[in-house]
C-alpha cells in the first residue's frame, strides 16, 4: 500500500504527467464533443420537430405564422378562446 501512494503523488506532483492530462482533456472536450455536439442538437430538433407534427396532427392543430388553428371537431376550442382567422 506505501508502494501506491509513492506512485499516486508521483504522479499527481509530475508536471509532464498534468500536461499530457490537461491536453487530451481539451482534445476530447474540445475537439471530439465540439464536433460532434451539433449533429446530437440537430438530431434532437429533427426528432422533437417530428413528434411536435404528430401530436399537432392528431389534435387537429394548424399553425400559421402568428396564431394557431384548433380543428373543432377533434378538440373543441371554447367560444371565448376562438379567434377568428382571415387565412381560412
């Protein structure tokens, strides 16, 4: 056991050994996640885009630009949340 501890704060305490560290945690952090981190989001926007369709689909939900049209036969829209539409 006194043998680990020699090597663990040799270690620990060696400059060259801290450098190598320090290095490939910015080669993973940096280079592998910065690379890779926008096709996860896109992928995540893509899938999230898709279910949002599905679900708009089978609520009968239409949206426009500004406003968003309820189909009232699927999910009746009470009268005083109505709005009237001139897109129709």
């Amino acid at each position: 056991m006194d043998e680990f501890f020699h090597h663990y704060t040799e270690i620990l305490t060696d400059p060259a050994h801290l450098a190598v560290e320090v290095t490939l945690m910015l080669v993973v952090d940096v280079l592998f996640l910065g690379l890779i981190w926008p096709f996860i989001t896109r992928y995540f926007n893509r899938k999230l885009h898709q279910q949002h369709q599905i679900l708009d689909a089978e609520h009968g939900i239409k949206h426009h630009a500004d406003h968003v049209h309820h189909d009232d036969h699927v999910h009746p829209v009470p009268a005083a949340a109505a709005v009237e539409c001139e897109d129709v």
